[in-house]
C-alpha cells in the first residue's frame, strides 16, 4: 500500500489581520510640513512688520517642534495603527493659530488699549497642555470601550461642569455671556469646552442601548417615519437642558452645539431622517423664542441681519441699554479686502475688530491676510479632520466606538460651522472660538483631548484583527489508494 501525505496546510485569516502598515513614518513626514510651514509664517510676519527675522523664530520653531515630536513618539508608541493625518492636521492648525496671534499681538493699536496681554505666549502653554493632555488620552485609555462603562456618570459630569459658571462667586460674566469660571492664578476657564466631550461619551453609551427603540416609527408622514410619542423623551430632554443653557449662560454657540450633535449622534443610531427635521424645528423655535425675550441674543441678531447700523449706531455712541458693536462690520470689510489672495500676513488691518480679533474674529485675519485661498485651504484642513473622524467611525468593530467617534467629529464641524458661520454673516455670531487655531486655553486644550481620544478610536479599529485558530481539518491525513491493498504494493 503506498501513501502519500498533504503538506502541512497554513491557516486562513481575515484580511484585518494580514500586515497592516502603521503609517507611522507617513505622519512623521506629515509632522515635519506641518512644523515647517508654521516658521516660515512666523518669519513672513517679521519681516513685513518689522524688515527683519522675529527674534523668537528658533524658539518658536524649537517649541512647535517639540510637542509635535512628543505627540508623535507617544502616537508610535502606544497607538502604533492610529490615524496618521490627525495629528499632523491638528499641529499645522496649532501652529498657524500660533503665527496670527503673535502677528495681532504686534499690532500698535491693539497693544495700545489698556486690557492688551501678549497672547502668543500663552497660547504656546496652553498648547503644550493640550498635547500633554493627549499624551495622558493614549497612555492611560487602552481601550475606548472603557469609557462605556460611565454612561451616566459621564452625564452627572456634564451637567455639573455646565451648571458651574452659574455658582455665585465662581462663574464669570464676560461680555454678557455667563460660560467662564474663575480660576485663582490661572484665569478663566470655559467649561463647556470639556463638556462637549464628556456629552458625546453618555450620548454614545445611551444610544447604543436604546437604538432599537428609537428606531421604531409610529406612522408615515410626508415621505418621512415619524417617531413613537413615547421615544420622543431623550430628544425633549436634551433640548430643554439645551435652551436652560441658552436662557441662563446667555451661550448661543453652547445651546447649539449640544443639541446639534446628539441630533446627529441620533440620527446615525436609527438612520431615521425624522430625527434631523424635529432637531431642525427643535432648533429654531428655541432659539427664536429666547431670542424674543434675552437681550443679548437680541443684539447679536440686530447684529446679524444689519452690521452696518450697528457700526453706525456704535461710532454715534447711541446709549440706549443696548450694546452695539462694530465687530461684524469690521469683520466682513476685512474679508472683503482680502480678495482671493489676500494682503499677505502682517499686511492687514483686521486688529480694528478689537480685543476678539485674535479669539472669535481670528478668521477675519486669515480673510484679510490669506484671502479667500487662504479661507478655503483653513477650512479644508478642518474638513480633512472631520473626514478622518467619520473614516475611524465607519471602521469601528464596535457600536459604541462608531457613535462616539462620529459624535465628536460632528461636534467638532458644528464648532467650526458655527464660528465661521458667525464671522462670515451666515449666521448670528456665537461666541465660540475656532478650534486649534483661535485664542483661548479651554478650547485649545479640549480639542488636544478630543483628537486623542479620536486617535484611540482609530488605533483599535486599523489594528490587525488576532488570527484565527488552525482548524483540525488542517492536519496532515493518509490517503489510501483504493484498489491496491498489498503495503508493499506488490
């Protein structure tokens, strides 16, 4: 009897586990564009204000360097498959946001009013925060599927950092809007910033649960699957928390944020268009109701709908209980004299906006400056980051890691809609700022969190999946020829 025998089979497995490359090296090349591009700025705007190199190049370029170098070896390291164009984007954001604000804080009108602080510097700390803060995100959260464990927890902690600024004694009015907090030796800080994040987590871990039900429509109307009464809760909840924000904050851009990303949040869960109109006509009768009756939403709609009056009515002087502005004015001049190329950094007057134009108003300056190519190219690294969130949620293996990756990029696109939106005259000015790229520590330093928390998301959805166990069918077997039974096959 002769025998022969198979060659021992090699396993199968799934095409996540065949040898996916980490890009890591890609999102070092990318770093290396995103630190270079930002010095050269920086030199550009010395030597059109004052013909010469800014002293402070090295350093700058060395600072810059240095957190993106130190994001990179942590990204490497403990999030080796993580997306490679996030921190890459995030960076050359940072860094740009960086150049114009020390470009503002050069201005001789704005250094001479009597409030006037050096923001360059700060926001290079603050920067160095965030990224620390990132750095904590990946060293610390192994796996974002932690995070669904304090579903509720998460939203006590929201409610309680959005409730702060109305303690007496803690919170802070600036400029009408009741969403800072004092900090003793430290300034202000902006809750709401850390809040959206810690929202996104409870959205994330209660819709995973309750989708079903809310998927459930009741009857057809006009093309659309209108939801159950009963199913109707969550959305009236979230709403009135939204507009409780709006009537004692006085924070449009908050109130809107909020109910805007669990809109979007919900609407990815059920996949019910129904959920976008009721969030739509949710929106405007909050907002047009709180704005009959809230002084502070009113200017900023007479703002709005006429820039020009208002600039009028506030070089006049007019006092009648009512703070006109000239920012909005000022704003889309600056935008209009930029044209498509614009006046070249260093070369505009956009710091005739005031004591905003390096916070709310930043992107008028990038209008003026960069023109409408410059705009575009913002924007476009803005959506480059949304569309990197949205790629890491749709390859998310698990439910809860789809909806909080895509709940924060949406919140992230409603920020940068709402700010440039506001700025441009889309719609009525918010407050917020732009992330990454505008003045301010909360906003900077959330944003640093929320793209490693991102990173976390992607890193655990590109990993090789584990190969599968070798099936027992693989092992080597004799065959018998049939028709020869002799085994010395004679």
């Amino acid at each position: 009897m002769s025998s022969t025998t198979n060659p021992p089979a090699h396993h199968t497995s799934t095409i996540g586990a065949i040898g996916a490359p980490s890009r890591r090296n890609t999102e070092l090349a990318l770093l290396v564009f995103a630190v270079v591009i930002p010095v050269f700025a920086y030199a550009n705007v010395g030597l059109a204000i004052n013909d010469s190199v800014p002293p402070g190049l090295l350093s700058y370029g060395v600072g810059l360097g240095l957190l993106a170098g130190v994001g990179h070896l942590v990204v490497r390291k403990f999030a080796p498959y993580a997306d490679p164009l996030m921190l890459p984007l995030a960076t050359l954001l940072n860094g740009i946001g960086l150049v114009v604000i020390w470009r503002l804080d050069q201005s001789k009108r704005l250094q001479a009013s009597s409030s006037f602080v050096e923001a360059a510097p700060r926001q290079l700390l603050y920067s160095a925060m965030g990224v620390a803060l990132l750095v904590v995100v990946l060293i610390f959260l192994k796996d974002h599927r932690v995070l669904q464990r304090y579903t509720y927890i998460s939203m006590a902690g929201a409610l309680f950092l959005l409730i702060l600024p109305l303690v007496p004694g803690l919170g802070a009015n600036i400029y009408g809007a009741k969403i800072w907090i004092k900090i003793p030796g430290l300034g202000t800080l902006q809750p709401g910033e850390f809040a959206k994040i810690i929202l996104a987590v409870f959205f994330a871990g209660y819709l995973m649960v309750k989708r079903d039900a809310l998927a459930l429509a009741s009857r057809r109307f006009m093309g659309l699957y209108l939801p159950r009464g009963r199913d109707l809760g969550p959305i009236l909840v979230v709403w009135v928390i939204s507009i409780l924000i709006l009537v004692f904050e006085t924070d449009l851009g908050t109130s809107l944020l909020f109910f805007g990303m669990f809109v979007i949040m919900l609407y990815v869960a059920t996949e019910r268009t129904s959920w976008i109109v009721f969030g739509l006509l949710m929106s405007a009768v909050g907002a047009v109701g709180v704005a009959s009756f809230e002084p502070h939403i009113q200017t900023r709609v007479q703002a709005w709908l006429d820039p020009m009056r208002e600039f009028e009515l506030s070089r006049a002087g007019v006092q009648d209980g009512i703070v006109h502005s000239e920012q909005a004015m000022q704003a889309l001049w600056a935008f209009g004299s930029g044209g498509t190329l614009g006046t070249g950094l260093g070369q505009g007057n956009s710091d005739l906006i005031g004591f905003a134009a390096n916070s709310d108003f930043i992107l008028a300056t990038f209008g003026e400056e960069l023109g409408l190519a410059g705009v575009m190219a913002i924007l476009l690294l803005y959506g480059l980051i949304v569309e990197r969130g949205v790629r890491t949620a749709l390859a998310a293996r698990d439910p809860f890691g789809k909806l909080l990756a895509i709940g924060l990029s949406g919140a992230f696109a409603l920020q940068v809609f709402v700010v440039a939106g506001g700025v441009m005259g889309l719609i009525p000015l918010t407050g917020m700022t732009l992330p990454f790229v505008a003045y301010g520590g909360s906003s900077v330093i959330a944003n640093w969190a929320l793209i490693g928390i991102l990173l976390r998301i992607s890193d655990t959805a590109r990993r090789p999946a584990p190969a599968p166990a070798t099936s027992p069918d693989a092992e080597m077997t004799q065959v018998v020829r049939p028709g020869n039974s002799d085994p010395a096959g004679m």
